[in-house]
C-alpha cells in the first residue's frame, strides 16, 4: 500500500486549500486503497478572506490548524515528515498554495517558497519518488524544481505559465480534464480549478493524477 502525503495549505480557495481540490484528492486516494498523510507547515496565513465577499477580514488564522479541517483532525506538521516516510506527495492547489506555502500571489516569479515546503520536495524529489501538483500548485514545483526544467501546467493562463517559464519550468497547456506527466523528473500536474468550470470536470483531472502517482509510486 503506498502512502503519500497531501499538502494543505488552510481551509479556504481564496486563503487556503482549495476544499473540492483537497477532497478529491483524499477521495480518489482512499478509493484506490493508499494510506494518506496529511501534513501541512505550521504558520500564519497571508491572510484571512471572508468567503461571503471574497474581501480580507481582520483575523489571523494558522495555516495547520485550519489545514486540520480537512484533515478532520489526523494531521502532520510538516517540519516531522522526511521523504523516507512517504511513498509520494500531492499538493492539491487553492490561494494558499501561492499565499501560503509561498508568496507567488504577492511576488509573482520572485517568490520564496516555505522552508519545510522547499526541503520535502526536494527530498522527495531527490529520491525519485513522484509528486503532483494541482491547479496554481505547479508554481511551487517550477520554483523550488527549476534548475531541473520540469514539465508543468495550469492550464492556459497566460500570467501563471509565464511565470513558470520564468522560474525554470515548461508550461504544457492542458484542458481540466488532463494530466501533464513529466517522467524524468516523476512530476504530474493537472490544472483543476484554474480552469474549472465545475467540480466533475475537475475531479476527471484529479483521478487521472491521483492514478498516475500511484503508479509511478510503484516503480
């Protein structure tokens, strides 16, 4: 049985995990019989948004704490998970993929990954185990990845694969419903939500991705 690890990044689209992204992934994971780790870095958030109006409010939230929702409560900090533990990692995508487990949202390609972020994935990546990255996520993959030129996507939008490119990556554009497989680098990616429309034509994206990393996870 593989066990593999899903990065949340809060509880929220606007400031966190993305939650039909989230649960999808633990959904198709569970379906096809992996153990899964939740695990997210213990920090504030960016910031909170008030869902309702998709304006900032003025409270402070913790990113693992709120990441626990999802999770309902079996949850990891981040700083005790070693590549060793895990057969392979997800991170699903959501605003706080590029607000809170980096700050792409505010700095763009000149952003800085969060420490225990940038350290697994590269130990993961490093022990050629495979790692999928959902909707904005891939940003993290091209910044902390560059050097090795990984295949990503996120669809379409012009901004974000820019940004990819800038940061070492090669944008693949893809539709909702497909996966981009980066086989030497063992990355997959799927855009979900950046191009969305509806949570069936994300979860088309997210089953194919979820299928893949099980699979590379077993070579």
């Amino acid at each position: 049985m593989a066990k593999v690890g899903v990065v949340l990044s809060g509880c929220g689209v606007y400031d966190g995990a993305e939650i039909h992204e989230a649960t999808l992934t633990l959904y198709f994971l569970d379906k096809a019989g992996a153990q899964i780790l939740c695990m997210a870095p213990d920090v504030n958030q960016m910031h909170v948004i008030d869902h309702t109006r998709g304006e900032p409010s003025s409270e402070s939230r913790n990113v693992l704490c709120e990441s626990s929702r999802i999770a309902r409560g079996e949850i990891k900090n981040m700083k005790d998970v070693k590549a060793a533990d895990l057969d392979a990692l997800i991170f699903p995508g959501g605003f706080g993929a590029a607000k809170n487990l980096c700050d792409f949202a505010v700095k763009g390609p000149d952003c800085v990954v969060n420490p225990e972020v940038a350290r697994l994935i590269k130990e993961v990546h490093a022990a050629k185990k495979p790692v999928g990255f959902i909707c904005i996520a891939p940003v993290i993959a091209a910044k902390v990845l560059g050097a090795a030129n990984p295949k990503l996507t996120i669809g379409n939008d012009p901004g974000a694969s820019g940004a990819i490119e800038a940061m070492g990556g090669k944008h693949v554009q893809a539709p909702v419903e497909g996966i981009v497989v980066d086989e030497a680098n063992r990355i997959v990616t799927t855009p979900a939500y950046m191009l969305g429309p509806t949570i069936s034509k994300v979860a088309q994206g997210i089953e194919k991705l979820v299928a893949e990393i099980l699979k590379m996870a077993k070579k």
